[in-house]
DNA sequence: CAGTGGTCTAGACCACCTC
DNA sequence: AGGTGGTCTAGACCACTGT
C-alpha cells in the first residue's frame, strides 16, 4: 500500500497505539510477537513496526534484546530526583548506592567547560566520570570538571575518598555555597548509549550544573546524563508570603 | 553496501556528523543540499540521510519545510525558565508575550487528574488549554485542570481576565500557598506536534505542576508541554548553613 | 541451525511548494 | 510540471541468542 493523508496520523502511530493497548495487560518481562509477525498482522512493513516499537522502548514501555526477542519492561519505575539539595552528596549516594568510575583524569579544557569555570581556553582540569547504577542496572553518566590548577593532588586524593565534595571539604576546605542546575533533552551519543544499555538517538535528560565556593569562584561544573525512560526531576515551591 | 559491525558507529551518526560539520559556518535560512542529492554525496539512501537530518531537526539545528527543502535554523535560543516562582503569573507573561486559547471546557477528570486534584474518579474539572508564543512561534502548550464543583461560574470569570490565578484570587479569595512540578521527557503526540510545528515523536519536555490552596486542598493541575528543541529549564541553590 | 532484533537499501507514491 | 520533504514497502545482510 502506498502511502496517505498527510497530517493524518501516521500509520505507525496506529500501531503503536494499538500495541499499547495489547500490552496493557501484560507483565514485565512477558514476550510480544516477533517483529516480522507483527508486521503482517497489521499489514505493513517491518519498518513501520519498527517505529511503533521504538517509541514505546524509548517511553521505557518495551524492551529490545537482540536476538532474543522483545520484551515488557519493567513499570515505568520513573525515579523522582529532589532538585532541592544538590550540594550534598546524600542523595546521589542514595539513589544510586554504587557508582563505577569511569575516567579520572586530567585534561584541557573544551571552550563550554572553561566559559563555565571561568578558566582561560585549554586550561588544566580535572576530569571525574562516574556511572551510576540502581541495582546493577546503568541509569546515569555523571561528567564533573574542576580547575586542576586550584586543587593539587586531587587525583591522589580523590582515590581515598568516596566523593569529590568530601575531598574539597576535608583538603582544600572548600564548601560549595551555591548552585545552578538547567535540565533540558538531548539524544543519546553512540558511546553513552553503549555505557547505559540504551539506544543511539533516544532522548535523555541533561542536567547541568556549576558550583560555587564560598569567595564566589566557580570550582566544579558538572553534566549528568539520566535516561529519559526512568527519571525524572522534582522541585516544591512555597510562597515567600 | 550490505550492514556493518554491531555496536560500531552507526552510518547515519556518521552522515550525522558530517553534516553537523558542514553547517557549521551557514547562517539561519541557508538551504542545504536536498535529502536525495545527500544520499548521494554520501554514498547512502535517503532513508539513512533523514534519520541523520531528523536527530539535527530534533536537536534545533534544522528545519525542514515540506515541498521547499531544509534548512539551517535560527540559533539554538534555548530559552531559560526559572523555576523559582511559578506561583505568579508574571513569568509566563514575560516570557510568552501572546498565547491563544486553545480549549475551555467542562470535562470528567481522567484517572490521573482525579488523583492529581484529590477528587472521586470522572469529576468534572474546568480545562483550560493555552498554547503560548513567542515572537509568533508557538513554544509550549499549557493544559491546567481545576475541580468544577469548587468555583463555579470559573468559565465565565475566565472569559474576563488574562490568567486563571487572578481569576482565583479576586473571585474565590484563593492564593496559592505551594506548589510541585516535576520535569520529564516525552514525546509529541500528533495533535500536539501540529499545533507546535514540530514533529511527531520529538522530545518534549514536559512540566507537571500541582498547587495547594492555603488549607491544602490541592487546587490546579497543570501540565505544560514545551519543545525539547527550545526550552531548558533552570534552579538556583543557596545552601542553608 | 533457525529465529530474533539491528541496520541499510532502492524505490514507490503522496502532499506541498514554487515556477 | 518539476522538485522537495513525508511516509511506507519489500527485502537484503548482519550480529546475536538459543537449540
């Protein structure tokens, strides 16, 4: 069949309407038929189907292993992230009670990293990469930048300490005093997809953050990349009167 | 050219890329090459080019403008949204300097609403959907939901004023003593993708707020849709010590 | 080995825009 | 009429998983 109205609603949208409602019932970890059978029940191409599917994985409502088959995920167990206290460590060594480092090193500042930390371009930093986990499962890349030059020796410390805000309390004396987060979409690159089991393309939430000293000086920017299927994030407000 | 190593580079983000590179130096209203003629250049089809051009369509780099090409957008004027007071109405003001109204009716809540609002399933609640602007462009559709049965007459108070917290506050004596939002990511359903001239299944983040009246009855529910492309939001943190 | 998802191809027809 | 993006098709080969 060729192709359709246009401004009508896609044909794979159809399908993925309807393949919502079949799995509606189903549990976690129950099989769907094989792509090449659901094409032929809703009369259409593999590719079609495809596009449905890759919605509803992307919205964490299927899952895809390759060769095997695919699956109901888990449900939309969408972890709620406090935004209101970001400046300790508490809640991050909560939600995600192990964290695998990934890179410690030390480099030259991109052009965004060093506007950020107020650095001159190509400036020395540290660079910590951690991935976080929730019960064995990869949900987040935490990236945090500090000025290598302010901190001597971090890399050696930060091998005895758990975190990088104990190390700057305990031998720089450093607290962070203030902070700005900005949450916003991006598509998964190729290298963290791999890294958190998800797929090339699928949209994550980017939150951003630089933290301030207590003399005003910007000491850490950090980025962290959750996956869009299983996080969100959450402020309260209160009226100041 | 058959496939290609698993978990190797895929050749749209290769094509991706490329391309990314080559429009780096256009200015916004450049047209670049036709999909066919990419295809070409790139030695691929056009089914692998689109998939490139639609992640830089996603990401706000392109647009594309059906029956005339694509072309190189205006730069990426993600908007910043200051989460600090949604509890007035100036922000939304400033920020979108016209909106449209899109719906006002009287409906039975849904599942969620109901329990968002606290009220008994298929109660009515007054919607109030607005799709908001700026500069001409439509960046966001707000949909807040209200318990009927506590403010009646509301459609018609709404008709005379701008915003629904002023409508609440000179005709029920209500002000909004809390409030708490959550920010996700989803994707743009049909009707929504229309309306906001963006494509069907692109990343949108959405902000879901609930206020409490001051006895702490929960008052509103509000769900605003904004373009993933355009909007990032921002939080500031002052450390209580 | 057969079956699954992962990627890519070549080409079709449509709707839209411009000339 | 011709070119553009929008959607869909049928089918190919790959990598991976199970038997």
């Amino acid at each position: 069949m060729p192709a359709h109205d246009t401004h009508a609603e896609p044909k794979y949208y159809q399908v993925k309407k309807k393949l919502l409602n079949d799995i509606a019932g189903l549990k976690p970890g129950h099989a769907i038929a094989p792509e090449r059978e659901l094409a032929e029940q809703f009369r259409t191409s593999r590719t079609t189907v495809r596009q449905a599917l890759t919605e509803l994985v992307v919205q964490g409502l299927l899952e895809r292993a390759q060769g095997r088959g695919t699956f109901v995920a888990n449900p939309k167990t969408t972890q709620t992230l406090q935004l209101n206290h970001p400046l300790d460590d508490i809640q991050a060594n909560d939600i995600f009670p192990t964290s695998t480092l990934l890179t410690l090193d030390i480099e030259h500042a991109d052009s965004e990293v060093s506007l950020r930390l107020e650095l001159r371009g190509g400036a020395r930093v540290v660079r910590i990469e951690k991935l976080r986990l929730t019960s064995g499962e990869p949900m987040a890349i935490e990236t945090a930048y500090v000025p290598a030059s302010r901190f001597p020796y971090l890399k050696r410390h930060l091998k005895q300490h758990k975190s990088l805000y104990c190390a700057l309390r305990e031998h720089y004396g450093i607290t962070l005093s203030q902070a700005e987060e900005t949450i916003e979409t991006v598509l998964c690159p190729p290298r963290e997809a791999m890294l958190l089991h998800t797929e090339v393309g699928a949209p994550m939430l980017l939150l951003s953050r630089r933290s301030y000293a207590d003399d005003g000086t910007p000491v850490e920017f950090a980025r962290s990349l959750y996956r869009g299927d299983r996080y969100k994030f959450a402020t309260k407000h209160t009226r100041p009167n």
